[in-house]
C-alpha cells in the first residue's frame, strides 16, 4: 500500500470516527431527553421544566446530577439534564478525536496547533468560565 493510499484510509477513518461520535452523541441525548420528558410529563401532566443554572459550568452540571443518580435520585429532570450535557459534550469529544488524529496520525503541528487552541477555548468555556 502507498504512502498515498494509507493517508486516505487513515483520513476515511477519521472522518468514519467523527460521524460515529456525532450520531452516536446526538441520538443518545435524544434519548435521554425523550425517556425524560416523557417521564415528566406522565408523572405530573406538563411537558415544561423550570431552570435556573445561573454561575454553573457544563461540568458542574453534570457532576451535579451524576451524584444524585448515584445517591438513587432518579428523576425525570436528571435525565433531561443528562441528555442537555451529552448534546453539549458531544462537539467536544468531537475536537478532542481531532486533536488525537492530528498530533497522533498524521503528525501535522500546524494542525494540532489550531485543534488545540479550538480545544483549549472550548474547554474554558465549558468547564472554568
């Protein structure tokens, strides 16, 4: 196989490897946020949940209802909690298979470079802002 050939069955790969991370993200947050609302509303007969994540992070988010689903807590609101995380989450897990791809599989700096600051503004907006 050519040195060609390779880097288009690597590229294939990649691009193979982010659309299952893209689906795979967006169909189980559909389904958390599904299995929750319905849950929602057959307990209480209203689709609407209030809100107030005002000075939270995305990871404070989920750490939060993490620790109550494992304490027992399950609530409807968990789940749709859960599926508004991965839907939030799965861009990221996006930049960081490039990151990976880019520094580990193609070994272009200038790429990774660009990934990582990519990966680096999301990660403060996500996790420390």
């Amino acid at each position: 196989m050519s040195a060609r050939a390779a880097d288009a069955s690597a590229a294939r790969r990649m691009d193979s490897l982010v659309g299952y991370i893209l689906i795979v993200g967006v169909l189980a947050s559909f389904g958390l946020l599904a299995a929750g609302l319905a849950w929602h509303w057959w307990s209480t007969g209203a689709a609407r949940l209030d809100y107030d994540l005002t000075g939270m992070t995305v990871f404070q988010f989920v750490v939060s209802d993490v620790r109550q689903l494992a304490a027992g807590a399950w609530r409807p609101r968990s789940f749709v909690n859960l599926g508004l995380a991965v839907l939030l989450l799965t861009p990221y897990a996006r930049v960081v298979a490039s990151v990976l791809y880019f520094a580990l599989v193609e070994r272009n700096a200038k790429y990774t470079v660009f990934t990582a600051f990519v990966l680096a503004t999301l990660t403060y907006s996500l996790f420390l802002r």
